[in-house]
RNA sequence: GUGGGUGUCGCCUAGCGGUCAAAGGCGCCAGGUUGUGGCCCUGGAGAACGAGGGUUCAAAUCCCUUCACCCACCCCA
C-alpha cells in the first residue's frame, strides 16, 4: 500500500458515500431557506484571535484543539474549530446591524478540531450551522430550535420512534446570564466542597475550572453529591426564568416534545440562558448530534456593541452516521448511457452520438474503444446504465445504432443515429 | 491528553514459529469461435503480512518501538 494517507482524523468522501451527503446538504439548505436564512461563507482560516477572544484561551477549543499557524506575513491565523465567532465576526465587518434585524445567517462546511479521534470525532468534521443574531426575545430561540427540529425531520431523524432505532430527542436546560451563573458556580462549589476528596480526579479538576461539568460526569453520575447537586433552574433571576417559560411555552405550543435537563451546561462564558442538545436514543460516548445555545455575551468579546444572539450547530458526519444506523442510505447513481464504440469507424461515431446524448441532458458514460461488445455489455450492466448505446462500423455507415436496455429483458433496438436520445428520453421501452 | 482493543491483496477473511517466495471469497481485467450483458466456467493482475527494530538455524506467526483505526474517559458536533 502506498505510505501516503490522509492526515489523521480526516477522511476522505469516496464518490459512493456523496449521494447521503449531498441529500443532508440539500436538505438543510432547503430547509434554512424555509425561514429564511441566508448563507454565508467565511474562510476556513480566521486569525486567531477570533476564537481566542470569543471562547477564551483556556477553553479546551483553544488550548489544546485549535490548529493555529503563522502565516508568511507573520501574522497567526487558526484553522476555523466552530462557525459562531466567524459569522459573528462577519456581522461585525460588515456592519450587518444596520439590516433590519435579527439577521438570519447559516453556514456549511469544515471545521477542524485538533482532538484525538474516535468514532463519530474527527480533526476535520462539517457543519452546518444557523445564527439568528439581533433578537433577544425567546421567540429567536425557539424558530432556531424550530429549524434544527425540522431539519431532522425532514431527514428521517424526528420526532421519536421513527426510523428502527427510534428519532432524536431534545435537551434544553436555562443557564441564565453570565450574571446568576457566577452566582450558582459559587453555590455549586460550595456544595461540592466538603465532597471533593470523593470525586473523581476529573471533576477535581472541574472544580477549579467548570464545576457545571461535575454535574454531567459520567464517573460520578451516581455519588450523592451530584444527585443532591442545587439545580440552575432555582437560581436564574426573574428575567431568566421567564425567558426560559415561554422557550417552553413556544416548545409546547409548536408541539416540538423536549425535556429539560439542569446537567446541560456549556463551558464557555458567553453562553446564556437558553442551552440545548439534540441527542439519539441510548447516547453514548459522541453521541450529540446537534448542539445549540444563545450567546449574548459574544459580541462584545469581538469588540462590537452588546448584539444577542443564538443558534445552532449540527455535524454532517453525525447525521450521516445516524442515517446510516436506520438504514436510511441514498441510491447510489447510475448513468442513463453506456456507449459501445465498435472498431474505428465506429468509435468516432459514437463519441458524437455521446456528445448528441449529453447536450439532450443525458448522463452518459463512454465506453472504453477496443474492448469486446461482451465485455463492453459486462462493463454497462456492472455500471448499472439503463442503456447501452451500441455504435459499430455497420451502425457508422448507416448513421443508426443499436439501443439495447439493460433493465429488463434486453430488448434492442437500431434507430437512426438522431433519434437515439429522443426515444430514451420517452424511456417507455 | 489517559486507559484498552485491533492492523494479512481495493473490500472481507484463512494462516498464529518451519511445508507461506502467503490461501480463499467479493471486486477488477481478459477469454468461453466470428458484434450482445446480468447466471455459470476458465485464466490473469493484485499483498514480501501497517512501519521500524529485535529474538531465533527459521517470523505473517514471539518481543519492543512507532503509526493508523476502533472503544471508553476527557471534550464536543
């Protein structure tokens, strides 16, 4: 085997797993303009300060995952690890506030992750992702979970017990404003004080840098400290509170079914009030599939004036690895046309008549000159091609060629040569 | 980043110290009389056994290192 590989975590997409990805692309992007969300692309390379600025040097993202490079010009640029700070930074360049706002944006393409790899993790992973920035009301919330929710749905993911191994549920949780989370990190840390030499070395050190992660641990999912661990829910101020009731009361009236679950948390700071998480039946390790949240705090963080905003993210290869779980594979496709060129005369013949066939917007796949009109009739039927084409030194000179379906019985027939894509266009033989 | 598992032709797999200068199935290519597919038959190409080092008279088979993938944790999509 040759020694060249793809770089580690990154794969490639052969030609046979493209019809499932370009059915999840279209998809969200129909459905992203069902709302009216706009596209925009930004660069895969961002300077680095974007992702330094927004989730903070010692987010994990930044510390140990981000691939961060200088570039000729001396200038430190960082491969995109996540779309938000980008299209955030975008709004801000191009003063996107003075559009009637909120401004509904979505993207798709890769991220990169410098992560130990596993399944469903990957160093380079897409996404597609939407942001509704402007709108501080619970309404903008809930339209995006409304998208993300749709989105499955028109997937085959949701609502629950479709598909064989049942649909997507959704997580919300409030982690309220940076504001009331300081306060319930400080309540949280004096909970899990007096219980600290119990717990894992994990959430040891999550005491120190995010004690909202002891609560989801999975080490500790049953100490009694955890169990018995205060709830954000009883600490959000008033204003919270409310915005996260009518989150529900939107759900609800919507029909979208959801729990809440306290455990939802989001390391980085900017992150507030409503959070949530779109997950498959008997999660396990890389489970989430999407993952969304407000983000107030963000703006300003980029060196803009304070601008809410919230939205989702959604891993291409997550959906297609879900896809592929329900048996929800797409057909692979199949020319309309093989050509069988037969002798000299006849290959000229038929390169025009396949040039004839393309410009009538039929797919067709030339067949290889030299080859035995057996093995060309093996090589279309391998193909799966509805019609060979079959154009020798007789069919030439005559100007005709010889149609023949692979479908079914095999029936031939020879038309002259500019009837050919007329008859299969018919297709009813 | 931590712990564990796996690694033989494009894919799946046999072999587990000597008879392996590696076998089979799928796929690929070519034939099965002169221009006809899908089944079948025949033949062919294709791997020095992830890589490097070691043990041994002898290694795909044992040991070490390394790389990759997988699983769990961590983190996250």
């Amino acid at each position: 085997m040759a020694d060249l590989r793809a770089p580690r975590g990154m794969n490639d997409l052969l030609p046979e797993d493209a019809p499932l990805w370009r059915h999840v692309r279209d998809t969200a992007e129909r459905v992203a303009a069902l709302f009216d969300y706009r596209p925009l692309a930004t660069p895969i390379v961002e300077d680095a300060a974007v992702f330094e600025r927004s989730a903070g040097q010692e987010s994990d993202i930044v510390a140990k995952e981000m691939y961060r490079f200088e570039d000729r010009g001396g200038g430190t640029l960082a491969l995109r690890p996540e779309g938000t700070a980008a299209v955030c930074r975008a709004y801000l360049e191009h003063g996107m506030a003075s559009r009637p706002q909120p401004v509904r944006l979505y993207y798709l393409g890769p991220m990169f992750r410098y992560d130990r790899p596993q399944a469903g993790r990957y160093r380079q992973l897409w996404q597609f992702g939407v942001e509704c920035i402007g709108d501080p009301s619970p309404a903008a919330d809930v339209e995006v979970i409304e998208l993300q929710q749709t989105l499955y749905e028109q997937l085959g993911l949701a609502p629950l017990g479709l598909g064989r191994l049942g649909g997507l549920t959704l997580r919300i949780n409030s982690i309220g404003t940076a504001e009331t989370r300081h306060r319930y990190v400080e309540l949280l840390r004096e909970h899990f004080r007096p219980h600290l030499a119990t717990l894992s070395a994990d959430s040891q050190r999550r005491f120190e840098a995010n004690p909202l992660r002891i609560l989801d641990s999975k080490e500790d999912a049953r100490h009694t400290a955890v169990l018995d661990a205060p709830s954000i829910l009883d600490h959000l101020d008033a204003e919270d509170a409310a915005h996260f009731a009518q989150v529900r009361a939107l759900l609800d009236a919507l029909g979208i079914a959801y729990a809440v679950d306290p455990r939802i948390v989001r390391g980085l700071d900017y992150y507030a009030r409503t959070v949530w998480e779109f997950e498959p039946p008997g999660a396990g390790g890389q489970s989430t599939v999407g993952a969304g949240g407000r983000y107030d705090g963000l703006m300003e963080l980029l060196g803009g004036p304070h601008t809410p905003g919230t939205g989702f993210a959604t891993g291409i290869e997550r959906i297609v690895l879900n896809l592929r779980e329900r048996g929800l594979e797409r057909a692979p496709a199949a020319p309309d046309v093989v050509t069988v060129p037969l002798g000299e005369a006849g290959a000229l013949a038929a390169a025009r008549l396949a040039r004839t066939l393309r410009s009538a917007g039929l797919v067709v796949r030339a067949g290889t000159p030299g080859r035995s009109l057996r093995a060309a009739l093996r090589g279309a039927d391998a193909v799966d091609a509805r019609y060979a084409v079959i154009v020798g030194n007789e069919e030439a000179a005559a100007g005709t060629a010889v149609v023949k379906t692979l479908r079914a019985g095999g029936e031939q027939r020879t038309l002259p040569a500019d009837e050919v894509a007329a008859a299969i266009r018919r297709g009813d033989w």
